[in-house]
C-alpha cells in the first residue's frame, strides 16, 4: 500500500500523525506538497509530477490541503482522482464544503439542523435580515474565515451596519445567522471517518469570548455524543459528499444545529482531548478501500 499526503509541511500536527499511522500499518507514505506539483494534462494520459519526478503507484491520497490554497490543491487532487488514485476525501466533495454558504444551503434541504441563516448583500436589506433571523444579537461571518476568524458578534442592528460596511469595502461577503444564546460558548466536534464518529469532543469559550475554537483560547474535553448528534454528524458529512469530516455543532431548544463541515479537520485538539487515535482510524479507511491491484495500470491513468 502506498499512500501520499497532500500537504505544505510534514512537521505539521495532523500531517506527522498521518505519516506516522501509516507507517504503524506498513504502508508506504510519503508528503507531497500541491504547491510544488506540476499537472500535465494529454490525451489519455493525466500524470503529477513533483520535483520534477513523475508520481507513479500510488494506491491512495489524503488531502490536507488548506483554505488558502484550495485552487492549485484541488486540481493537484483531481488529477490523482483521475490516474485512479483514491481520496479519503474527493475534490468535489472538498469544494463543496469550502463553500459555507452552499454547505448551509445543501444541509437545510436535507433537513438538517442549522442556525437560521439569511445571507444579504445590500446595506438596505440588513435590518430586514436580521429580523428575519429573530433579531439581534446577531453573528456575522465571512464566507472565507476559518479556525473563528471572521467571526464576529453583533450586539445590534447599529452595530451590524458597521461591520457590513467595512467588509464590503474589504469586498467580503458576510453571513448573517441568529445568536443562539442556550449554546453558552459550548460546542461539539465530532470526527466522521467512513460514516462513523470515531472521536468527538466538546468545547467550552474563554471568559468573555463567544468563539469555542481551540486557536480563539477556548478549552476542550473528551465526549460521547448522544445518538442525535451523532446521528447529525454522520448524515451532515454524507450530504455533502465527505469520508472525512470535522462536524461542528451547537446544542439548541430545537436540537443540535450544524455550525461548519470541516474537510481538512485539525487532528491535535481533537486526539489530545480524547487519547483517541484518529489518524489511525483514517489511514485504516483509506487501506479499506483504496483499489489494489497493478500500480502500473493505475500510473497510465
């Protein structure tokens, strides 16, 4: 079995650990970073080639490829996708939970559970959004923000405007979604490999911080989920098309609500705080079903 991470360093938490579990199982694993690919497209005969090599045999990939470099990873992606070459997570799937406004969108048609979310563009429109949400205090996030970055609270409508305004002249798109107010600064990450939870945890804010995430100084523990929210993850990770998922997601009077999907999940808050060998269980799921058969064949495309 021969396994390539797509990644930008190998000494990176997640990364080393996925080197590392790899290694445990006998697989051969090696960190390709997508940045220094270089993609030939002919007739027939897709092919990668790093550092001026061409990538041949490989039975799997996982992408860790990160926000601000999904274009160029992506399409280093779709390429091994098109040698044969299987993705714990597939490019498409990846793109469609980069996007947070389609994810919202694809789990609210599958009736799943989120915060009641309006996304506007025009200033005029912002107080009637924000009563269409229940009102303020209300939580502003950008399209592109990650680990709780562009996050932001709005205590009221006044002070909404202000941040549309800025982020509009910054020429970010924003999110508008209702504060709920029972989740406390509490929040649930549950790791889905293969349509199961195999770790999850709870997290708690900092005092005086509304934001859970580990990077924003919030504190996490170990948790077992109730079938619920387990049942949430699971089917929040299939709707959009993913093997491996970060589900996060707030407690509520209506149930547990769906914050984000998180493709490329961080794995060093979530295994310190459970001693659960995450990595493991994902090298585990790309062995099961990567194809196996002649590397060759697989080379040619």
């Amino acid at each position: 079995m021969k396994i390539a991470v797509l990644s930008r360093k190998e000494s990176l938490y997640s990364t080393s650990r996925l080197v590392a579990a790899s290694r445990q199982r006998g697989a051969e694993v090696r960190v390709i970073d997508p940045l220094e690919c270089l993609v030939k497209l002919s007739k027939k005969r897709p092919e990668v080639f790093y550092h001026g090599e061409r990538v041949i045999g490989l039975d799997g990939v996982i992408p860790r490829i990160g926000a601000s470099i999904t274009f160029y990873g992506l399409a280093v992606l779709r390429q091994f996708e098109m040698m044969g070459v299987f993705p714990a997570n597939e490019s498409q799937a990846i793109s469609r939970s980069r996007d947070k406004l389609r994810s919202l969108q694809l789990l609210s048609r599958h009736d799943i559970g989120i915060p009641p979310t309006v996304f506007v563009r025009g200033r005029e429109e912002l107080r009637s959004a924000i009563r269409k949400v229940g009102g303020a205090p209300v939580i502003l996030k950008l399209l592109e923000g990650t680990q709780g970055v562009g996050v932001i609270l709005a205590e009221s409508a006044k002070s909404a405007e202000s941040v549309l305004d800025a982020m509009h002249s910054l020429k970010q798109n924003i999110l508008i979604q209702a504060y709920i107010e029972e989740s406390a600064g509490v929040d649930f990450r549950a790791i889905v490999v293969g349509r199961r939870v195999v770790a999850a945890m709870t997290r708690q804010a900092a005092t005086g911080e509304f934001r859970s995430n580990l990077h924003r100084g919030g504190t996490a523990s170990g948790v077992t989920l109730e079938p619920l929210y387990e049942q949430t993850a699971v089917h929040a990770a299939e709707v959009l098309g993913l093997n491996i998922a970060g589900v996060d997601m707030i407690p509520s009077k209506d149930g547990p609500m769906v914050l984000e999907v998180n493709s490329s999940p961080g794995l060093e808050g979530i295994e310190k705080a459970t001693e659960v060998d995450v990595a493991g269980a994902i090298i585990d799921f790309v062995v099961e079903h990567a194809p196996h058969g002649d590397p060759r064949d697989r080379a040619k495309g």
